[in-house]
C-alpha cells in the first residue's frame, strides 16, 4: 500500500487541510428507507438490516478502530407525533439504531445517519 503525504487537498478552487479530511469528516453515513428497508445512498456502508419493527443495524465495509465512535440521526415519519431515536450496542462493525413514536418502536419512512471517529 502506498502512502501518501501532503499539507492540504485542492479541487482547484477550495483548499483544506488534511488534518480536517482525516479527523474531520464523517467515516460512516448512510440514507435509507424503513418499511421494506432500502438503502438509498450511503458512504462505508454494506447494508442496513432490518430486526423487527423500528430495530435497525447499520453495517459497515470498513471497520472503525474503537467502539465509541459518535453517530447522530434524522428521521421521519408522515405524521407530527413525537418521534425520537436511541442507539445501542455500537461496535467496530456495525452502529444499532432503534427508532420510537409515542413511546413504541416505529419504522421510519427515511432515516439518515452519519458516524464520526477512527476506521480501522
């Protein structure tokens, strides 16, 4: 594998450091569909597996290099009830997302998600 080293990165117009591609920008995010699960774009992610009703896994191609990576959320539903998210079990491979409304788990119409930290 070869490596290489540079200060900054141009696409002729902007510059930005390397320090803010390496440690700034997300390793993981993905846009996908709830109910049947579909993944509609998504950067460093295999697949989304749908558990049962609102429980989801996030799979990734590439591993993160320790288990507390940060991952937020958005999702959506057709009504204005309250909506929110929880995660567990966050790990090298994969982030579980579990999705709630009212107090139920829930499918979302759309989820994104996006993971920040280290690959592997």
């Amino acid at each position: 594998m070869s490596t290489l080293i540079t200060a900054n990165v141009s696409d002729g117009t902007d510059t930005v450091g390397t320090e803010y591609v390496v440690h700034g920008s997300a390793k993981a995010w993905c846009n996908f569909k709830g109910d049947p699960v579909a993944v509609v774009t998504s950067l460093n992610v295999s697949s989304v597996t749908d558990g049962a009703v609102g429980f989801f896994t996030v799979n990734f191609v590439n591993s993160f290099s320790e288990d507390h990576n940060s991952t937020g959320t958005r999702w959506n539903r057709d009504s204005n009830n309250n909506c929110m998210e929880s995660f567990q079990n966050a790990n090298l491979t994969n982030q579980q997302i579990v999705t709630f409304e009212n107090g139920a788990t829930a499918d979302p119409i759309r989820m994104r998600m996006v993971s920040h930290g280290d690959l592997a």
